[in-house]
C-alpha cells in the first residue's frame, strides 16, 4: 500500500485592524502601565471593556481605571507553552477578575506548578519592561499576598493614543492529503496527473477526494487524464504576492484537463495576459526536479467548443 503523505505547514498573516475609543483608550492604557474598564448602564465594570453593553446593546464610553492585583476564578496549568505564548516555561492560564471589576480578564500566571494555582488565589499584574499598547504589555500575573491595590482615577485620556494594531495570525499544523490525494502527488512526481473515478456517477475527479462529492460513495478506480486540457475560466492578479518570484500581471485558470470532470486551477504563461481566454488549449510545463508543472502554455491548437466545457465551470 502506498505510504500515506504528511507534511508541517504554517498559515501565517498580519491582521491590521482600527481602535474605537474604548479599545484604544484600553490599550494605551496599558502602555502607560493603567487597566481600563468601561461601565454599563447598570452600573457593572467590564474589563477588558467592549463598546456596546451586552445587555441592552447600548454604546457604552464611560471608562474607569480599575486595580492591577485581582482575585483567581478558575484556571488550566499549560505544562507545554507553544511558540508565541506569554511564558516559555509551564505556567497557568487563568481568568483574573481585578479588584474594581465584575468580569474577568483571561491572561498568564507564573507560577512553579500546579499545585501552586488555586480558585481564589490574589495576584499581581506583572509589567512588561517594553510596552506598546498590546494586551502583551501585561507580561503575565504573579501571585499576591499584599493588600489590595488601590485603583486610580485615570479618565482614559492620554498623550499620542493608538489608533491601529497589527496583530499577526499564525497555525502551525501537520497536514496529511489521504490515501487518494497521496496516490495524487506521487503519479505528479512521474510526470503523471492520475484521478479517481466514482463508481455510481463515473465522474473522473482531478485532484482526487478518496469520495464523490455527488454521489457520496468511495472511489478507487485510477484514471491517468490530460496532460492536455482547456481553460475554462480565469481570473488576472494584479497583486505581486510575498515570496513569489513572478512578475504581475499573470493569469490563474482553472483547467479541465482532458478525461477529467473536474478543473484544477494552474498558473497560464508563454502567452500575454490579456490574450488567455475561455477554451484556450493548454499544456503543462515542467521544470527540472520539479514535483508538480511550473504552468501550462498554450497548445496551438484551435479553441475548444464551449459546449465541451461548459458543465465545467
């Protein structure tokens, strides 16, 4: 049996987003070593605040400065801290509510183990030594065993307040393509493009899915299409993407190669963009060592018949 594939992959991009007023009054906050929460209309202190009360939907501004020391409400040990975690040795996650609020803040505990963290236990906020208006610039919490701290009076009015963050995104994960798309890669590697045909409809799928999306039903039956097909639709990018060595404007299409019911999308070169079009005759082309055709050129044949492709689309 042929071995199943796997391969570690990363998804990983900068979300840029804009602060409100209570949002950027609660991260500046922060950067200037000062917790905000904003009061609802019944009188309640939410931290970290939000800009519409949950219970009767009206937009809440009144901000309050709440105590850096609170009071544990339950907690989970994390004895593995992955990449980009708050602390790189084990520690607890905990939901935190400060003296002053009615919520709870979910953050980082440093503590020597388990049996350190309980329900109820005091504990600080410990302050990063670099802080730029992120919830990071709350390192973490330390346990407590001093007097409540008293809150200030801060009004949430402050010198040069942010405006944006940047907040990158990132899932590392282990990805296994199944016994059909494995099947798949390995025909590509031979210069091969080999589907699967499903026993009930007798659609030959390209990529393979180990199962018709139509029918429902496990396929198994190999068949070798192509290497030829037709372009059925495209789109033009205008975008240069990160890391990608290919000058824009290209095209992408999706290609219905010959014997398959199914397109796969490549990218279409050896042809000036604005001259790709809908029945357009391609061909794959491969570079040396290559697992998988760089792109598809065109054939010179004539263009197919609409007709050919049109349940294609």
């Amino acid at each position: 049996m042929p071995e199943v594939l796997r391969a570690p992959l990363v998804l990983e991009f900068p979300f840029t987003r804009s602060l409100g007023p209570v949002q950027s009054a609660f991260l500046t906050g922060l950067r200037e070593r000062v917790v905000l929460g904003v009061r609802t209309t019944d009188g309640r202190t939410l931290v970290p605040p939000v800009e519409y009360d949950p219970v009767t939907a009206d937009e809440i501004r009144d901000l309050v400065e709440v105590a850096p020391t609170g009071t544990v409400t339950t907690w989970a040990w994390n004895h593995a801290p992955r990449r980009g975690q708050p602390l790189a040795t084990p520690f607890a996650w905990v939901l935190v509510r400060l003296d002053g609020a009615d919520t709870a803040l979910l953050h980082a505990l440093d503590a020597p183990g388990p049996d350190a963290v309980r329900t109820g236990m005091r504990v600080r906020v410990r302050w990063a030594a670099e802080r730029t208006g992120a919830i990071t610039d709350i390192a973490c919490f330390e346990p407590y065993d001093g007097e409540p701290e008293q809150p200030g009076c801060h009004s949430g009015e402050f010198e040069n307040p942010l405006t944006g963050i940047v907040a990158p995104a990132r899932l590392d994960y282990t990805y296994s393509p199944g016994r059909a798309q494995s099947a798949y890669i390995d025909a590509l590697s031979a210069r091969r493009t080999v589907g699967e045909r499903c026993p009930s409809c007798r659609k030959v799928y390209v990529p393979p899915r180990g199962a018709c999306p139509t029918c429902g039903v496990a396929t198994a039956e190999r068949v070798e299409v192509g290497p030829r097909g037709t372009v059925t639709t495209y789109c033009i990018v205008n975008i240069k993407a990160k890391n990608l060595d290919i000058e824009v404007p290209y095209v992408y299409a999706h290609i219905a190669l010959d014997g398959a019911d199914l397109a796969l999308h490549a990218r279409i070169g050896g042809i000036p963009y604005d001259r790709v079009r809908m029945g357009l005759r391609v061909e794959p082309v491969w570079t040396e060592g290559a697992r998988f055709p760089d792109h598809y050129r065109p054939t010179g044949e004539p263009d197919a018949d609409y007709e050919t492709y049109k349940e294609l689309l």
